[in-house]
C-alpha cells in the first residue's frame, strides 16, 4: 500500500536535500549520478551510470532500500548483494527515522553500500 500524500511529501524532502549534498561534481555526473525512488512503503537509492556496451544509454543501479514498517513505526535497512536480492542489514536492520538511515548510508561502515 503506497504512503498517504504527507508522508510523500516529507520523504521527498528529505530525500532531495539528501541527493543534492551527495551527488557527485557536475562535470562527473554523465560518468556517474545518485538518485532515489519511491516504490510503494520504500524509498531505493540508485547510482546512475552509462551501460558499459552502449555508453550512449544509463542506466539506475540500486544499491540501498529502506522500507517503512508502519505498524512498528520503523524504517527496515536492506542492501543489495551480487545476486541482486535484498539482504536485512545486520550491523543495523531497523532505524526510526528515514535520516538515520541515510546517515547509514553514508557511514558504510561495512562497505555492503558503496563498495
């Protein structure tokens, strides 16, 4: 079931504030780009690069979810492995707010992220 329209407003919010911190150099970002997507109770980031057999497209790369559980009123962390499933973020599965888990993010104390 997709968030009611004051939720969404408030994640984008804090989800472009986030983005426009974070993105890389202007001069960089058709070699590579961040954004984010709502899909349903998640917010996804993505990397957005050039497909390495036709430079001419992008493509979005998912590397980081955050689902919000409402009735526990918590933001559930997954991460993306090579398989391409989402793995529960053990160091730490749950936060409550959508800030802390992108303080998660850029702290990546486990590299499971950014590499």
């Amino acid at each position: 079931m997709p968030m009611d329209i004051l939720t969404t407003v408030d994640i984008i919010e804090i989800m472009e504030n986030y983005i426009e911190k974070v993105r890389p150099p202007e001069n960089i970002r058709k070699q590579l780009d961040l954004s984010y997507r709502i899909e349903d109770q998640s917010v996804i980031l993505t990397e957005i690069r050039p497909i390495w057999n036709n430079p001419s497209e992008s493509a979005e790369y998912s590397y980081a979810k955050a689902t919000f559980i409402k009735s526990k009123n918590v933001w559930k962390i997954f991460w993306l492995r090579a398989n391409l499933k989402w793995y529960s973020y053990e160091p730490m599965p749950e936060v409550s707010t959508l800030k802390e888990f992108l303080e998660i993010i850029d702290e990546d104390d486990y590299h499971c992220f950014k590499g």
